[in-house]
C-alpha cells in the first residue's frame, strides 16, 4: 500500500517537472596550430555561428597553440569528455580508427583537388562515419584542409638516393615511418611539438609539412632550409568530437554542430588556400629554397607501403581512384 502510494505521488510529481530547457554548452576546442591558423579561425567561426543560431546557448571555446596537449594527448583527452572537439591531422587517429588510414597513405590522392572531391562526397560522409561507429568514443564531425605536405631537409633532396641516412621526423603513425623509409631516409615519430629543437640540436635532419606549418612552427628557421616538392602526403586535417559530449547534446543540438561543422569545412578551404600563398612567399622571402622535384620517383619508391597498408582497403582505394 504505501510502496502504492509512493509510486504514485512519484509519478504526479515527475508530471508537474515543467520540459527542461535544453542545457547551455560550451564546448572546449583544442588545436595545435596558433591563433590566427586557418582550421582554429574556421573552428571559432563555427562557434560564433552555433552562438548566433542558439541566441548565445551553444559556445565553443578555443584553446589554440597546443595549450591542452599534443594531439594524440588532445584525442585521449577527447574521448574522454574533457575536451569536446579537436581538430586533428587525421594522421593521428589511424593508430586509434585503423579504417581511415586508407586517407593517410602516400599519393593515395592525386593532387589537393581530388582529395577536395573525395571528402566533400560519399567517401569522405563514409570514413567519418567509420570514425564515429568505431569503439574510439569519437564522433567524426567534417574534414577541413592540410594540403600537401613536402620535405624540408639541412641538405638538398631532389632523389630517394639523397635521403640516405637522413633521419626524418614524421607524425607518430607507422604508416608514415614506413613511407619515409621507402623514400629513402629514416623516418622517426615525433609529436609536432618538439620538432623545432630537435632541427634546432640535429637529433633530426628534416622533417615534412605543408608551408603553413613550416612557417608557423618556426621550423624554417632551423638549418632545414630546403624544401624538396615532394608533395608525398596530402592528408585532410579531421575534426572530431568527444562521444561523450555528443551523448548529451539533443538530437535538435547534434544537428546544428554537424551542420555547422560543415560549413567550418568550406570556411577553413578558403582561408587555407589564402594562407598557403602567403606562407609560401613568406618562406621564399626568408631565403627557403623551393626544389622541384620528379614526383613519380617518390610515387613509385612509396609503392610498397600502398601495397601493405592498401592491402585491406582494395575497393575502397579503387573507389577513391574513380573519383574525378
Ligand atoms: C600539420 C597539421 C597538424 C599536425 C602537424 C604535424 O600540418 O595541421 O594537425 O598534424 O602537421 O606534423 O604534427
């Protein structure tokens, strides 16, 4: 009788509790690149548009400069729910999402406008999919842009044969230690930050990025003051938000931050080809010599690590390869 009665001014009670607002977020941004980069202006942007769509409810707040971390300590701390979103190279999340590893393999794409083609479409809707139904507790959010990333050295690189014994600096991911390898050099993982000291004390010899990064993480101001145009990686930069965080936004919320990560994509593409131009004329000022070089040879030398790592994702790569 009583557990009755209970039941039932339990049940009026939860009748009167009035719907709850939905909750006010602010999500916390983490990204390694400084103020003023394209993907931390495109993510703060995106902000002000969640802001202006939610009369203020949603924010999202930028920690840029690698405040919270390097990136694989960036992506930890994302599945986890301290942070809410990183924008990442996707370079990182292969060791935790293996399935889109198949964008981070060299040459996988033709050139900047093709891997454009292939993220803005079904393929790109795909991987972010595989990222959010992995058990990684990341939900994929949009992709934005990294261009192509080229080989900056002490010495002058036109050939694999001039990377003998060169000791590279690539992103910690096998795959891309193995890629310098078949280039010709010894590629060794390093977290981006501490890659100016070790140019700077000749731990390393060189190491590999588009222009924008070469500029602003001051790694041309190191004795690696050439840059050979290898254009060996074009990996789509990933913006992912922590599955915890995402749980607890309304279906109606989820949709606005899809949405607008989205149009963050289209944002950071313009910005990025701007900032492209001005940190290559940047880099030239400064006295980077620019090699061309015969990007076939390094096509051709990377053919092993397609084979290897390409091995699982066979249609996939033809499918990729079909895109105009
Ligand atoms: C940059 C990329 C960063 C980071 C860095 C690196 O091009 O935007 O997210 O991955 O390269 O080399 O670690």
């Amino acid at each position: 009788m009583n557990i009755r009665r209970t039941l039932i001014a339990a049940s009026v009670a939860l009748s009167l509790v009035p719907a709850l607002p939905a909750l006010a977020q602010t999500l916390k941004a983490a990204d390694t690149h400084p103020a003023g980069y394209p993907t931390v202006v495109a993510v703060e942007n995106m902000g002000k548009r969640l802001e202006a769509a939610t009369n203020g409810r949603m924010k999202i707040q930028m920690f840029p400069g690698a405040v919270l971390g390097q990136e694989k300590e960036t992506v930890e701390q994302t599945q986890i729910g301290a942070i809410q979103i990183a924008r990442i190279s996707l370079g990182v999340i292969g060791p935790v999402v293996p399935e889109v590893d198949v964008f981070n393999m060299p040459f996988v794409f033709r050139d900047i406008a093709h891997m454009r083609a292939v993220i803005d479409g079904p393929i790109g809707d795909e991987l972010l999919q595989k990222v959010t139904d992995s058990p990684a507790k990341l939900v994929g959010l949009g992709w934005m842009d990294g261009g192509a990333r080229s080989l900056y050295t002490k010495k002058p690189v036109h050939t694999p044969a001039d990377l003998k014994g060169q000791k590279v600096r690539m992103m910690g991911n096998p795959l891309f230690v193995d890629t310098m390898n078949a280039m010709g050099g010894n590629g060794i993982a390093m977290s981006y930050g501490e890659v100016f000291t070790a140019l700077q004390t000749g731990v390393i010899d060189g190491a590999e990025n588009n222009p924008p990064s070469y500029f602003t993480a001051n790694h041309y101001n190191t004795p690696a003051k050439y840059y050979a145009q290898t254009n060996h990686l074009i990996i789509p930069e990933i913006l992912v938000m922590s599955k915890v965080s995402w749980d607890k936004l309304s279906p109606a919320d989820q949709a606005l931050v899809k949405k607008s990560a989205r149009e963050a994509q289209l944002d950071q593409r313009a910005l990025w080809d701007k900032s492209v131009a001005d940190y290559t004329a940047k880099l030239k000022a400064a006295g980077i010599e620019f090699i061309p070089v015969d990007q076939k040879v390094f096509f051709d030398a990377t053919a092993p690590v397609r084979a290897k790592y390409g091995a699982k994702f066979t249609d996939l790569m033809k499918r990729i390869g079909d895109v105009k």
